[in-house]
C-alpha cells in the first residue's frame, strides 16, 4: 500500500495489525485480513464498534488491517510485453453480502465506469518493469 500512495495510486490507508494494541483502538468500519492470504481467505468487515473475529483467531500468520472503502469491486487484467501493456475489459467482482467478500462470479464493468477503471489500473502497473504475459 505504501508503494501505490507513493506513486499516486488509490489505495485504503493499510496497517499490520498488532495484536497488543487494543481492538477498539482502530478505526471502523475496517476490513481484517491474512498479510499473506489469497482472495477472500480469512477475510472480515468489522463495523463499527465490532469485536475482532474469534473465527480468525486460529490463522497462524499476520493480518493487516485496512480502511473499508464502499463502492463497486473490479478487476482490469493486461496483456504485457516488452514493448506495451493491452488492458482487457473491466469486470466487477460479484461479492458476498455477509461482510466476507467471497467471490462469487463477475460482470463486464458498467459502461460508465470502464475508463476509470482502465486510468486506475494503468496507473499501477507504471512503475514495474519486467511484466511479461
């Protein structure tokens, strides 16, 4: 997360949570989830004024905390090679409601928010050589 802020990338405030520090000390709503984790896994939105899931307390690694930030989930995938990146279209990410975020299904993104998408998406991948496929 620091290196998109630094280079002007939209990103949630994000912090490793640390798990002496009391939990009502954060900021809500939050969203709580594996440092090492992949896609919705051991992931939790607490709202404000929750507790620190107990479901999530047998995961062994680090979480990192984030800002929850409404609004539609996409995804844009590139075609890169040495000498330009193509985006693919946009898809919003079909979430569950169940404060989880587990993937269920997409769709082309609306119309009306393809090019931001698109700027977004771009804007990350400036910066980081060497992508190749």
């Amino acid at each position: 997360s620091e290196y998109w802020s630094k280079n002007g990338v939209s990103t949630p405030k994000t912090w490793l949570l640390d798990r002496g520090v009391p939990w009502k000390k954060h900021p809500f709503p939050v969203v709580v989830k594996p440092r090492d984790g992949v896609g919705s896994q051991a992931t939790q939105l607490i709202p404000v004024g929750g507790e620190f899931p107990e479901e999530l307390l047998p995961w062994k690694g680090d979480f990192i905390v984030q800002d929850y930030v409404q609004g539609v989930a996409a995804s844009v995938s590139f075609l890169c090679g040495t000498n330009q990146s193509l985006p693919l279209l946009p898809f919003s990410q079909i979430l569950s409601t169940d404060g989880t975020f587990q993937y269920q299904g997409g769709e082309v993104l609306d119309s009306s928010l393809r090019e931001r998408a698109f700027q977004l998406a771009s804007r990350a991948l400036e910066g980081i050589s060497g992508l190749l496929g």
